[in-house]
C-alpha cells in the first residue's frame, strides 16, 4: 500500500477512486435530490448552487443523477468482475491441472469467448431474454472469464516447478491444501491486478450497452444513459453531456492509475534496483 | 538386518524415453548416515525422488522396512509422510513464500492432525537446538539469510519424527563458516533421534566425513559401493578415482576427457567407458554387472583394486 | 614487480530499503603482472560487486563510489563512460559465473568468438576470422570446433560453454581478466579441466588475472597471490602457499580450519555469528564480533591493512 501511493499517478489514482467508491456507496444520502425527480421548468439550468452541475432535458439535478451513476457503475463492475475473477480463476487452475485434452477444450472455450464482442452478445441476449440489469452483469461476467483464466493458468504453471510446493507434498499435504494455502495466495497479485484494471474496462461497455439502450433501462441512472440523453439534446445544452462524459472520463482514468499503481506495487521486480 | 529404506533393481525411464534410473539396487542401513555421490546426470535427485515416493518407478521395487513402498502408500499417504522427509536443495526456495516461519513451522503438525500445543512444544524444542531465534517468527522466508531457511527447513522435517530424512545437498548455498555448524546439528539429531539419514552431495570431504557407506552414481547407475573410508583410501572404481582426485591438494590429479554423456543415448557397454582412462576394448560392448572386489562393491571389469571380471563364456 | 592494477580506497555505497549498504568499505589491493590473484570471500563479502566496479558494470542504485583503480596509468573509477565502454572486453574482460546466461542465446558460438576478434582487429576476412575462432576453441580442448562454431550456446554443456568464453577470452587478449566464481556451477570433473585451462591462460594472456572464489582450497591451488576479503574489506594479501600455510588474520585461520579434513573426527569447525550487516557501520574491526581472538581494543579502533612481512599485509594488529 506504501508503495502505491509512491507516485503522484498512483495517489490521484486512489483519490478518484476513492471518490467514485464513496459516491457509490452514499449516494442516497448525499445526492441533494431524488436523481428521478423532474422539474421540467427548470430544464437545461446551468451551474447554479441550487444545481451544481445543471440539469438535463426533464430538469432532473445532474450532481444527483451523477452520484447514482457512480452506483450503478460500481454496482454492475465489482459484480461481474467478481463472477468473472471466481469463475476465471477456477477455470484457469482447472485448465492448468488438468490432462492437455481437457485443458485444450477450456482453453477453445476461452477463445471462443474472447472472439465475441460484448456488444453482439448484449444484443443476442436482450433479443432474446429482454433487457435487465442482471442480464447486462452476466453478458459483461461471462466476456471477462477468458481473461482471468489464462492468468491464472499462466500463475500456475509457473508455481508448477516450485520447490516449495513439492515441499509440501513431502510434508504430506493434501491436493486440497496446496491449492487453498499455497498456491492461490501466490497467484492473487497479477489476478488482483487484473480486476482493478478491468474496472475501467467494465465502466466502459456499461456505459456504452447503456448508451445504446441495451444497458440499464431508463429512467435509472447510469452514466451512459445521462451520456445518451445529453448526446440526444446536444443542441439544447452541452452541459450534461460534458458534466457525464467527464464523470465518465476521470473515473476511467482513476481506476486505471489506481490498478497500475498495484501492479507496480505487487510485482516484486518492478522498482527494485 | 532388514535396511531402513531399499531399492531393487528400480529403473526410471521418462515418458521421453530418457533413462534417468537404470537398476539400482540399494539398502540404506537403519540409523546409519550414507553417502550418495554423483554429478549431474547421474540420477541421484531422481533416486533421492523415488525413495520419497515423489516418481513412480518404472521397474523394479521401493522396500521400507521391508514393505514394499506401494502397499504402504495405499495404506495411508500421511503415515508414510510421518516415517519419510527429505530436504530440498534450495533450502529458501521450499519455504511457501506467502507464509511467515510462524506458520511453516506450525504446518506440519497441522497437516498431520498432531495435537497443537504438543507439537509446538516439540518445535520450539528444536528451534532452540538449531539456533533459531524467536524474533524470527514473523518474519518471511526471503527475509531471512540462506542458513536460517535450511535450519526452518530440518525444523519442519524432523518434527514429525520421520525414521528416514533424505538430505539433498545440504551444505548447497552453504557459507564454509557456517557449513560445520549445521552439519553438526544435523549429527546430533540424527544420533537422538535414530534417523536413517541420506546425504546427497558433491561435497567429498563432508561425505567422508560424516557418513558410513558411499554410493557413488554415474548416468543413472550404481558404479560404486562400500564403506565410507575404504572407498576415499582405495576407490575400485575408475570414475570414483576420477571424482576423488578432483579434491584441491589430492595427490595425482586424473583429469577425465570428453562431456558427460546424455542420459538419453547412454554409450554401449559400460556407459563411462568414453571417458574412462583406462578402457579396453571389452569395456566398449560389454556392460559390466556389480560384483564384489576387495570389499567394495563396483561395477567395472577392471576395478582398481581386487580382480578383474571374470570373461563372460564366448 | 610491478603492479598491473593498483586497487586505493575503494568504497562503494548503494540504496537499499533497509538504509544504505556498504558494500566495499575501502579495498586496497595489487595486482601484480603475469600473476593470477585469487580473491576469497564469503556471501557479503563484497567480491562480485569488486569485479563489478571494475568494469563499472554497477546496478542504479549505486550511491557512492570512490577510490582509484590504475591500470596501465588509467583510473579506471574516472574513466568516462565512453572510454569505459572501450576498454571493456579489449582490455578488460570478464568471465561470469553462470554458463548459461552469459551467452546470447539467438547468435552461435561463431558469431560470439568473431564479434570478440573483429573488435580487436577489425580488418580481418572471413576466412582469417574462422580460423583463429577454431583455433581459439582447439586452445580450450573444444573437440571438433568447426562443427562447434555453428552450435548455439543451448547446445552445448555447462563446461563447453565455460570453454567458450574462457576462448572468447584469449582472443580478447585482455590486459586484466577477471572471473567470477566461473567453476562454481559446474561438477567436480568438469571443473578441474577448466582449472587446468587457467593455468595456461596466465602464459597465454601475459597481464594478469584476477580468480574470484568462496573455494580457499581451490584459489591457493590455482592461484599465486591470494587477497581474503570479509565484509567488504581486505583483511590479509599474499602469496597464496604461505596464506594458506601460515595465515595472519584470524578470519583466514579460521575459514581455513573449516576446512574439512580428510580423516579428522568429532565436531566440525565452524565461525560463530553471521556476517556483518552491510547497512551497519562497526567502529573497530570488521571481524571483531566473531573473532576468537577479540579485545577492547579491536572493537574500538578500526584495523587498516598493514604490512606484516615482505609481500604479505593483514588487518589485524595482533597479526603485525
């Protein structure tokens, strides 16, 4: 943790990202109004102190609607990326455990995966199952399993000649044990990594499923959604559009340090003289 | 007397055809300490591995006390795991990296079931009589010095009072100064504890120092056995000859010509007779078999000390 | 006799978390010309990072180093960095520890041998240029060395890649070479070969060479001057029989009985403690917490290298 706040990247990192967890966290509490309540008279207001950052097409306070996005980005990302990283991570450790021809059939299951654009997936599954939040968390979940898994197949194959693990076999540990306490400690770093900088990523296509309607269903506020709709009245205001894409823009960049930062920090080598 | 641990006739021959073992056949005398010399490619981390029941043998049989390794494996992994330990080469490299001394040292106990305060008791015991300080405890195995990591190392493996320790290389990594003193640790555990000890090393004078019987390997095979003394005064066989005089100050340096073969195309006949100072011709086509020769056993046809093999009837 | 390379002060510093380690706290050494030195140390000895100073092939964490090292006229340590780059495998050459990373894996033996010939002569034909690279190889008992010169480094064993370069080392014609542990990996048999190809490059080479060992017993039967180095210090300097037979310094007495000996019995030596930290920085001797012969004395006064009898130096004063 020292490490990472080294740099100046990585502490602007941990402070927007901190910032995007809290107002994810609180937004309820802290957003100065229901991010669904219209105020149409008040429609395309500028900075005000009443409305600190305007409002959009239905007068509806963009600060609020922001704030409810940070919670809806938060919401769908560290969900599916935790389904993504569990699910992965055993499939990876499988892959690397197993005899070659079942490892070559997780490994074309991977490829297959991988070579899917989310966007096409979204549109196969709402097609067919309709639009939903849980929906959009599992179509993002399942994109990502091919990326933890071949880290984490790569991790222990690497583990797979060290003494230490052979050690324990002569101590007598059991299978069970080596996996749990030995091998999966040492294999976290690059996959904690590797959720962090997935982050930003999953931000992205939320937004962009949301832009595009296939995402969160109005009038719920995600940040591609305010996107959409300011994209949608451009001509009316250019204020929402900015005040989301930023939102947009520096939590990508927040998160992006904030996992860079890590992985300088957890990996032994970089750093050292 | 039945030995401690015995090999018979055991080959071991890798799914890519190469022979790292090819039949070994070898008692380890019960609380005794002996020797296995050899350089690499002679297949003694392979013998050390099948001993530990870490690789099947392709042929041939593992006995301990007598049963055969198999049976008592089947019968249960963990009570063959309390009777065999061995310490690896790279003493800091065995210790899990992610868990601190505290938590390696308490392990094997915990793997086996062994009542806590009990087993702790017992390490902290030898913690004392290796010379680990407490402070360490906390500490991770890349933050402490080479020494230390072997000392938790013997720590974790005696512990559970194996009747069998296989040490590979144990002054491996090793400062000259503090050699002596874990080699004297490790002596007086062995004589406390009755353990059947197996030192792999290419370090000769602690191998003659403080073992009993030499085995000295060559590509995979036994070339030499005997006692300890008799075979550093008057090696039978050519290679141990070789091995010994490479000892700085050794009187009549045998330089040997030519690589060490590959183990995958072992030469015909006697395999070391490509670089054998003294082969003959029937040393190029027939494969000499272990015989007796002044005491020692050796596997050459014209051994250094007692006869020569008999001619095999044309 | 002259001295080829003429070590002073030598101090080398370098960041670590811990606080800064002094890793050469002051080495004074001579090379002599046409002789092989054998430096002897222990882990924190500083003996690698001395050969690494040399040819200034120093990691970026390197805080402070100070000190002269005058080859031919030339401090080394001054050298600016281009001159260095020059006289580094023309005049200075070194020989690593581990055969198998010292080479390039993607170039053969041939184009390692011709890229050492063409530096020192770089008109030769191609013709010229493979013939003194087998010839090189024939001078290291390499067998067949033409098929030998288009072999990748992967391709051949531990010893033949030591040959190699001890070869890519004679066609370098260094004034100063400098190996490092280079039989440490390497098995029993295959070592005393290449020590035996040691004791001809002394003819062959005509400057000097400097055999860094942990192995006592093996650098006072190569070697003639024998420099003991502990905790980043010079404690005793001499020829290497009568270091051997007759030590000064109390850290070489007891390293040398710790020997193993053939035939002895009871307990073996060993020397208590564990090496200095190189973050400390002790007021007396450097050997003082370990010394059996230790007093007052030692531990307050720090103990330079003085000259003990014609041609043998130790830091001790017990040893004068």
């Amino acid at each position: 943790m020292r490490r990472m706040l080294a740099t100046p990247a990585g502490v602007l990192g941990a402070l927007i990202v901190g910032a995007v967890l809290l107002a994810a966290q609180f937004a309820p509490w802290i957003a100065p109004y229901d991010p669904d309540a219209l105020a149409v008279l008040d429609r395309f207001a500028g900075l005000s102190r009443a409305h600190l950052l305007g409002t959009d097409q239905l007068g509806r306070d963009l600060y609020s609607r922001l704030l409810h996005g940070a919670t809806v980005a938060m919401g769908v990302s560290l969900t599916s990326i935790a389904i993504a990283a569990l699910s992965g991570t055993a499939l990876g450790i499988l892959a690397a455990s197993v005899p070659a021809a079942w490892e070559r059939l997780i490994l074309v299951a991977f490829d297959i995966i991988a070579s899917f654009p989310s966007i096409v997936l979204a549109l196969a599954v709402v097609a067919v199952f309709g639009p939903s939040n849980a929906h959009l968390v599992g179509i993002v979940a399942v994109t990502l399993v091919p990326q933890f898994g071949r880290v984490a197949r790569a991790q222990v194959l690497t583990l797979r000649a060290a003494p230490f693990l052979e050690a324990e076999r002569i101590l007598g540990a059991s299978p069970l044990r080596i996996m749990w306490s030995h091998v999966l400690p040492n294999i976290a770093g690059p996959l904690i990594v590797l959720a962090s900088m997935e982050v930003p990523v999953v931000i992205t296509i939320e937004a962009g499923l949301s832009f595009i309607g296939l995402g969160v269903r109005p009038p719920l506020a995600s940040w591609g959604t305010l996107i959409y709709d300011g994209y949608s009245y451009l001509s009316d205001s250019t204020l929402p559009v900015l005040v989301a894409s930023l939102a947009l823009a520096a939590a990508t960049l927040g998160f992006t340090l904030f996992g860079e930062a890590l992985r300088d920090a957890v990996d032994p080598r970089a750093g050292r003289g | 007397m039945t030995p401690a641990a015995e090999l018979r006739g055991v080959g071991v021959t890798f799914p890519s055809g190469v022979g790292a073992l090819s039949n070994v056949s070898l008692g380890l005398p019960a609380g005794a300490v002996t020797g296995l010399v050899g350089e690499s490619g002679s297949g003694k981390t392979t013998l050390c591995r099948v001993l530990m029941g870490l690789q099947a043998a392709s042929s041939g049989t593992v006995l301990f006390g007598g049963e055969p390794l198999p049976a008592l494996l089947a019968r249960g992994r963990l009570a063959f795991r309390r009777q065999a330990q061995m310490l690896l080469q790279d003493a800091a490299g065995s210790l899990s990296p992610r868990m601190t001394l505290r938590r390696l040292l308490a392990e094997p106990a915990a793997i086996h079931g062994l009542p806590r305060k009990e087993a702790w008791a017992r390490t902290e015991g030898l913690m004392r009589r290796l010379g680990l300080s407490p402070d360490l405890l906390d500490k991770y195995p890349h933050q402490v010095s080479g020494g230390q990591a072997r000392r938790v190392a013997v720590a974790r493996a005696l512990v559970l009072r194996p009747a069998l320790l296989v040490a590979d290389e144990p002054t491996a990594g090793l400062d000259v100064s503090v050699q002596g003193e874990l080699l004297n640790l490790l002596l007086d555990l062995q004589a406390e504890l009755g353990l059947t000890l197996l030192v792999c090393s290419h370090n000769l004078p602690v191998i003659r120092r403080i073992t009993t019987e030499t085995v000295v390997m060559y590509l995979g095979e036994v070339v030499e056995h005997g006692p300890t003394a008799a075979l550093f005064t008057s090696p039978a066989h050519p290679y141990t000859a070789a091995l010994l005089s490479t000892r700085p100050g050794a009187p009549g340096r045998i330089t040997l010509h030519g690589e060490v073969p590959s183990p995958v195309h072992p030469p015909a006949g006697c395999r070391f007779h490509t670089r054998c100072p003294q082969a003959q011709t029937r040393c190029t086509t027939e494969h000499p078999e272990l015989r007796q020769a002044a005491g020692q056993t050796v596997r050459c046809h014209y051994p250094l000390v007692g006869d020569p093999a008999p001619q095999e009837m044309a | 006799m002259t001295a080829l390379l003429r070590i002073t002060g030598l101090h080398l510093d370098a960041r670590t978390p811990r606080g800064t380690a002094h890793i050469l706290r002051g080495i004074d050494l001579d090379v002599g010309q046409g002789r092989i030195v054998g430096v002897v140390g222990e882990s924190g000895s500083g003996k690698s990072t001395l050969a690494l100073a040399l040819l200034r092939l120093l990691p970026g964490n390197v805080t402070r180093l100070d000190g002269q090292a005058v080859m031919d006229g030339t401090d080394l340590l001054a050298l600016p960095d281009a001159a260095m780059g020059a006289w580094r495998g023309s005049r200075i050459a070194m020989i690593f520890q581990d055969p198998a990373t010292a080479l390039n894996p993607l170039f053969t033996i041939g184009t390692h041998l011709r890229d050492v010939l063409r530096r020192r002569q770089p008109g030769l034909s191609r013709a010229a240029l493979r013939t003194q690279a087998e010839a090189a190889l024939r001078r290291v008992e390499i067998a067949d060395p033409a098929a030998r010169l288009r072999a990748y480094p992967h391709e051949l064993s531990g010893g033949m890649r030591q040959r190699v370069m001890i070869a890519m080392a004679l066609l370098a014609q260094p004034t100063l070479l400098l190996a490092d542990e280079p039989t440490t990996a390497l098995d029993a048999t295959v070592e005393a070969g290449i020590i035996g190809l040691f004791r001809g490059l002394r003819a062959d080479l005509g400057g000097a060479i400097l055999f860094i060992s942990h192995d006592l017993a093996l650098v006072a039967d190569l070697c003639d001057d024998i420099a003991v180095l502990y905790g980043g210090l010079v404690v005793e300097t001499g020829p290497a029989p009568a270091v051997t037979t007759d030590p000064a310094h109390p850290y070489t007495a007891a390293l040398l009985a710790c020997a193993i000996e053939d035939g002895g019995s009871g307990r073996l030596p060993s020397i208590p403690g564990d090496v200095p930290d190189p973050v400390t920085e002790p007021p007396g001797c450097i050997f003082a917490p370990r010394c059996p012969l230790v007093e007052a004395r030692c531990r307050a006064e720090p103990q330079p290298l003085r000259p003990v009898s014609p041609g043998r130096a130790a830091a001790c004063w017990k040893a004068a």
